[in-house]
C-alpha cells in the first residue's frame, strides 16, 4: 500500500489525529550538520522553575498562551484541581 500506520499513544487518538500518513507525507530523518550549521542551537526543555523535590501528577493540560511573562498552561491536576 502507500499509505503508514503508526502506533499513536491512547492521548493523541482521543485528540482525533488521524494514525495513517501517505508516504508522500513522510521523510527521512537527517541528523543535524553541525559543521555545515554550527551556530545552530538545540532547543532546551521548558524549565517550570520549580525545583525536583516538589512533584505533582498532571491528569490533563487544557490548553497553554505565550505571553511577556513567558508561556503559561491551563492544567487539571490529578487532586481535580484547575490552574
């Protein structure tokens, strides 16, 4: 056939992205050249700015800006909590 099937995680179906591509749609990875692009930086994780001693599960995060403070979340927390 030509079209992919990928293995989704349960979140992404329920968002309703669709699992099948046609391979038209797919490319190979190529690995960054950092000889011929060598002030090419890596994007770094977000940092919450909340040290690792404190952790909280998150059930669901609802939606997110960008604002001049930086990015914010909407989150449900697992204690049924919204923030």
């Amino acid at each position: 056939t030509s079209n992919y099937k990928l293995e989704l995680l349960v979140a992404l179906l329920k968002r309703k992205i669709h699992p099948t591509f046609h391979v038209g749609l797919l490319r190979p990875y190529v690995a960054s050249d950092d000889q011929a692009f060598p002030d090419r930086s890596t994007p770094k994780p977000y940092d919450f700015g909340i040290d690792d001693k404190h952790e909280w599960f998150v059930d669901e995060i609802l939606g997110h800006r960008h604002d001049a403070g930086g990015l914010e979340f909407e989150v449900r927390w697992s204690l049924g909590d919204t923030t």
